[in-house]
C-alpha cells in the first residue's frame, strides 16, 4: 500500500509517516517502479504499535526503544508509566498544597 493508504488507514498523516521513517521508526518495505514508499502489512502493524505507545505517553524515542527491545514486555512500561504518573501527581498535589497555603495567607 502506498503511503496515502496507510495514512488513511492509521489516522496518521502522510508527513508524520516520512517522519517516523526519517528517524527509523517505520521503513517501508519497499518502492514502486516510481519511488513511491510501499507499505506491507507489518508496516501497518507498526505504526498502530507506535501509536498505541505514544498514546500511553511515550516519546517517539522510548517508542523506538521499546519496539527494537527482543525483551520489551508491555507489562513493565505499564508499571513504568504508573510509577511515573503517580510521581507527577505527588508533585502537582504538593505544589497544590502550597498554593491553598498562600492563597489562605491573604495578601
């Protein structure tokens, strides 16, 4: 599939397409006789991997680490990404804590 396909098919737009191969997150499997980009079917699966990544909040480098890892286990990014959350949360509960504290001081 040529990579117009593959954008519609993914919701992931052409520009971002050449983008993840710019930085050798997706290489097409091939090209047309007219050096259009040929998209196969594992190509496609990529991509919803990459999405699926970035939807739980990874950068397009842990993306691409996570998928080139042969030991990658999705179960220990889902720890990872708990244990940060809960930190960013931790945070923002205390600076929120501080806030009401000021906010009660008065002017």
């Amino acid at each position: 599939m040529l990579i117009g396909e593959l954008s519609r098919r993914s919701g992931v737009s052409a520009r971002m397409l050449r983008h993840y191969e710019a930085i050798g997150l997706v290489r097409p499997g091939g090209r047309t006789a007219s050096g259009y980009r040929e998209y196969t079917a594992a190509d496609a699966r990529r991509v919803f991997h990459i999405e699926s990544l970035r939807s739980l909040g990874l950068s397009l480098r842990e993306v691409g680490r996570a998928l080139d890892d042969p030991d990658f286990a999705p179960a220990r990014l889902v720890e990872e990404l708990a244990r940060r959350t809960r930190e960013r949360i931790a945070a923002e509960t205390e600076l929120l804590t501080r806030l009401d504290r000021i906010s009660a001081a008065g002017p």
